[in-house]
C-alpha cells in the first residue's frame, strides 16, 4: 500500500474508533459532575438541611441538652448563615448554658437583623439584657426587646422557657422596678394579673410595692 494511502486509511481508522471513545469519555465525566453537585448540594441554602438541623437543635434545647442544641444549631449556621431561628437557638442555648454572654448577645442580635419578626430572639435578648443589667441602659434596651416581640411573629412566641405574655409583662415590670419607675411597675404587673392572677413573679413585685 501507498504510504500516503496507508497514513490516511489509519487516520480515518483511529478516528472513527476516537469519536465514540471521547463521547464516552465526556458523557462520564458529565456524569461525574452531576454525582459531584448532588453530593456538594448540602452546602446550598436551598437544601433543608439548614432547617432539620434547627428543628433537631430545640429537640435538644427542650430535653435540655443544651451542648448538643448549640452544635445542631451551630451546624445549621453552617449550611445556612441567613437562618435566623439557628441563630437565635445558638443564642437560648448559650444563655441556658451560661458559657459566654457575649456570644449569646450576639447570635441574638444576629436572628432579629436577619428576622426583626423572630418574637422569641427578642425575648431571649431581653433576658439577657436584664441578666447582665451592667447599667440602666441594659434594663431600657430589655424593655424595647420585649415590645418588639410583643409585636413580633406570634408563631415564635412560647416555645420555651417562658408560656404567656404574663411572662413578659412580668419582666418588664421587674425592668421597671430597677429603674426605680414604679408607676410602670404596677402596670405591668396588672397586665400580668389579668393574664394569670397567680403568677409568682407578679405577685413578688406587687408585695415589693405595697411595702
């Protein structure tokens, strides 16, 4: 044969066996990559793994296993940094925990930047305001956080750790007995009544008045 000839028969030869071999070859690695996506897709914030994840983070929270609440809500964060509710169950759990106040004031400040209808953030800030009360500013800034829930999601609302506005009301009322301002003290405090008339803490504070 020809050398001209045989170099070109064997290209046409090498080619027709190329062709299908590439396309092979490109649809597995097409493959490969849709296997890759599907693996990385829990890194989406579209996936629920953010939200199974809080939900599992208050399971804990209400059995009290609050280390394990913070990892699940800290995992959430992970997969989703725009979750307002993990933030605030990282704030709960650091408050129940007593670990770091800070890290507790902040995960709060985070949940209602990124949700300001998060009723329970609010409540939680409040606690922690009134716990540290550092100055009287502390007891003004719980006050304004329990309006803001107040006026916040109702679906937030009492899920733990505190079960009606009664609640509420009574920890603006002791807000107001710091401060000194006993006029809003005993209004609160009525407010609190007329929802349970045997609430301790309002009934604590109502005693501490009429002494």
């Amino acid at each position: 044969m020809h050398p001209v000839r045989f170099k070109t028969t064997f290209y046409i030869a090498f080619s027709a066996l190329t062709v299908p071999y590439l396309m092979m070859l490109i649809a597995a690695i097409l493959a490969g990559l849709t296997i890759l996506n599907g693996c990385s897709s829990d890194s989406d914030p579209n996936t629920p793994s953010a939200v199974n994840y809080t939900a599992q983070g208050w399971r804990f929270y209400e059995s009290g296993d609050y280390p394990q609440a913070l990892l699940s809500f800290e995992r959430a964060i992970n997969f989703d940094e725009a979750l307002a509710d993990a933030h605030n169950g990282v704030g709960w759990s650091h408050l129940s925990l007593s670990l770091n106040p800070p890290l507790a004031q902040e995960a709060f400040q985070n949940a209602v930047q990124l949700d300001a209808s998060n009723a329970d953030a609010w409540v939680g800030l409040a606690n922690l305001l009134y716990l540290r009360n550092k100055d009287t500013t502390d007891f003004r800034s719980a006050i304004r956080a329990i309006d803001n829930a107040l006026q916040g999601d109702a679906e937030y609302l009492f899920r733990h750790d505190y079960r009606s506005k009664a609640d509420l009301y009574a920890l603006k009322a002791s807000c107001y007995y710091y401060l000194g301002e006993d006029q809003s003290t005993a209004v609160e405090i009525n407010k609190a009544l007329q929802i349970d008339t045997t609430h301790r803490t309002a009934i604590a504070l109502q005693n501490l008045l009429n002494e």
